[in-house]
C-alpha cells in the first residue's frame, strides 16, 4: 500500500488548506515493530563492543523520539477489499490526530491507503516494515521537503515504497524500478536521495511513456541516487582512503547496502565487506534499526573493518549487473525533461557519479537540466534550489517550452562566509 500526502488543490499556486496523508486505522492493536533493542549479551557475540553499544543506544534512543514506540500494524496489512480494487479506489481513510504532527499550521492531515498528481518521493529512513515516515514521525519525515510544494499551493501525493509499513513483501531498497512503480498516477514527480532516483527512473518507466494514468510532465531529481555500484567503487577507492573518511555519511550508510543486495540477489557473496562491518548489519536486522540506529552502528569502524577487499568489490559482477538492471541513465529514454540539483559538498551522493548518469542520459537522447550548486550538501541542496526547482514545476503546468537538449548550470553561494550550513556526519557524531 501507498501513503499520500495532499494539500489544496493542484495545477496553480494558492494558499494551502489541506494535506492528505495515507496512514492508518488506529481502532487496531498497535506495537513496537522497528526499532528494537538488543541485549548486551547478542551484541557482544557479534563483535558489538561498549563503544558500538553506547553508539547503538544512542541512536536507538534517537529513532525512538523519531518514530515513536507505537506502530500500527493493523491498517499496514493488506487491506481486505484490495483483491479487485481498480487505480483510484479508497481502500481506507482516517484523519491525523491534530495534535501529533510537528508540521507546519493551517492544514489537515489525513492518512488512506488510494492510488495514486505532484508525486513526492522521500529519501532514505529505513528498510524495514516498522520505518515509513509519513505515518510514524512527528513531522511527517518533512525536512523542508514536501512542505515547501504545499507551501507553494500544490497537491502533494507522498507515497511510501512498497515493504516499508505493508506487510506484503520487504523493501527492496534502491531497486528504482520498484520505487518507480509505487510513483505511477502522477502529473509530476519530485524526490529526494533515493526518492531523487525513484523519479528519475519513473521517468524512463513506459508506466508513464503510455499515458495510462492521464499526462506526465516532468521530472524533479534533487540529490539523486544513481549508479550505485560505481558510488561503492568509487567510495571504496577513494573516500575511505582518504583522512577525513568519517565526515562523510555515504561511511555509514553503507550498512544498508548489503541489506539491499540481499533482498535482490539472495545467495550473493559479500564476503568485500568484513566480519565486523556484516555483524553490525546483524544487528541491524536484529533490532529492525531504521535510521539514526543502524548508522550508528557504523560510527568508530575503521575502513579495514568496512571493505576488506576492494579487488573483490570492483570485479563483482552480480553487483555489476544489479546495477545495470536497476539503475536510471542506462540507456533508458524519456519523453519529458527533467532537472536534477546536485550539491558539490555532497557526502552521500557523490557528484561525480551524478554528472556520469547526467552525460549517460543526455546521450541517450533525453533532456535533462542539471544545476550544480557549489558548498551544498545532500540536504542544504534541497532547499536552496527551490526557487530553482518550483519555477520549474510551475512551467510544466503553465505548458512552457523547453529547449529540447541538456544544460549545465553552475551555481555560487551569495554569501559564502555566513552560509548556513552543518556537516551532515554531525546528526551521527552528535549522539
């Protein structure tokens, strides 16, 4: 099932009035399903010392506040009437208690399972059941994301990716395919991360090429994952080698990697990863860790401890061909334009390997508009590009035209010197 958020109605900028947000039926028994603890004794059979247990607590501590204790698993459960549901049904709605969410006033929230018209695709939280933002966070996993398309007099529609809150399958995560089909039933798309990647590859989908749910317009990717068995290679050979490895949260996030190969790819080698590095993921899957949890996990490992064998990852020809099978600017074709933003000062989507899949799809005959924007980080990005990127989206549905072919837009800080800016290793460090 899919989470939606929505706010007024679409097509021209007005004052916002309402978002819709797909959640759940609260009238069912609700328990803690992610974000679990460990016992000291399991912990320290999988090579967890006091040091990687002070970490985990502490981001466990951080998830807790982040998702709450209370999941419910009720209205995640395959709803009884989808069997002969059609694209449009309402399978379940409620509304959002008003004094839960931690967001921005004057709207309302709901939550429904539907099918899905601004399609909004989040980042990274989690690879587990217990971890869908929309329905367990206080603010709705808005970081200055969708807000500020509600902001601008948008509907916004917010799904989650399928196995993140439904029961029926686990989450394959970065499988952009997959993503790309929970995105389907959208005028336009907007993601972040690894929901950057989601829209992307929506954008190639014949999901949208064939008009079935009504006309696509365009494409927004703001930090977009890509090619992530070059953006491993590239880690490997070239971040954990260097003195400052640890600033970077492409370090930590790592951990969810292997999760991901092995919900695709079952029987595959990942024996490049050391013991240590694949006991923490252990760990991980142990307590169902989401986010601030299962990077913490990672804090204080040396890259000897990470990837043991670097050889062993760059001939890796499964991880090789997962990448091809899923990964956008692969030789895939677009009939929309779209615009990517791409911080320089990025940790954890590198912009080399935003500007390889830039070129790869530029040369596959698409139009894509990329702005790289000097000093900005995974997040920072998003926000200093909205004007850039809502300008964009108000063209599509005012039928602008375009030029046709790619661009390159390079962009400097006004005021380098008071910038606003923080590490993004720091959420991690900080616990």
């Amino acid at each position: 099932m899919t989470l939606f958020y929505s706010a007024s109605s679409l097509s021209f900028p007005m004052l916002p009035t309402t978002i819709f947000i797909s959640l759940a039926c609260s009238s069912l028994a609700r328990r803690s399903t992610a974000n679990l603890n460990v016992s000291t004794t399991t912990m320290t059979q999988l090579g967890c010392d006091a040091t990687c247990q002070t970490c985990f607590q502490a981001g466990l501590a951080a998830d807790v506040k982040m998702f709450g204790t209370s999941f419910d698993s009720g209205f995640y459960s395959t709803a009884s009437n989808f069997t002969g549901s059609a694209a449009g049904d309402l399978l379940n709605f409620e509304a959002i208690e008003t004094d839960t969410p931690n967001v921005i006033t004057g709207m309302t929230a709901y939550r429904f399972h539907y099918f899905p018209v601004v399609a909004y695709a989040h980042a990274t939280i989690g690879v587990f059941a217990g971890c869908p933002p929309p329905t367990t966070t206080a603010d709705l996993y808005d970081y200055h994301s969708w807000s500020l398309l509600l902001e601008n007099g948008y509907a916004v529609v917010a799904p989650d990716y399928a196995g993140l809150g439904n029961n029926a399958t686990l989450h394959k995560y970065l499988s952009l395919p997959a993503h790309a089909s929970d995105l389907y039933y959208a005028m336009m798309s907007v993601g972040h991360s690894q929901g950057g990647g989601a829209v992307w590859k929506l954008s190639e989908s014949e999901l949208v090429k064939t008009h079935g749910a009504g006309e696509y317009l365009g494409t927004v990717a703001l930090a977009p994952v890509s090619r992530i068995y070059d953006m491993t290679v590239l880690t490997a050979g070239t971040v954990l080698t260097a003195s400052k490895y640890a600033s970077y949260d492409i370090t930590y996030e790592a951990l969810w990697l292997s999760l991901a190969l092995k919900r695709v790819i079952p029987r595959i080698d990942l024996s490049f990863f050391s013991d240590t590095f694949l006991q923490r993921v252990d760990i991980a899957e142990l307590a169902q860790a989401c986010y601030y949890s299962i990077m913490s996990l990672g804090y204080g490992l040396r890259p000897s401890e990470m990837i043991r064998n670097t050889s062993a990852l760059v001939n890796n020809v499964p991880i090789q061909a997962w990448q091809n099978a899923m990964a956008p600017a692969n030789g895939g074709t677009s009939d929309t334009p779209m615009l990517i933003a791409q911080g320089l000062n990025d940790t954890v989507v590198l912009p080399q390997i935003t500007a390889r899949s830039f070129n790869a799809s530029c040369l596959s005959g698409n139009e894509v508009h990329m702005s790289v924007y000097a000093d900005m980080d995974h997040t920072g990005v998003l926000t200093a590009s909205s004007p850039e990127w809502l300008g964009f989206i108000r063209d599509r549905f005012e039928r602008k035209s375009t030029s046709d072919r790619c661009s390159v837009v390079q962009r400097a800080s006004f005021d380098r010197a008071h910038l606003v800016t923080e590490a993004e290793s720091s959420e991690d460090t900080s616990l």
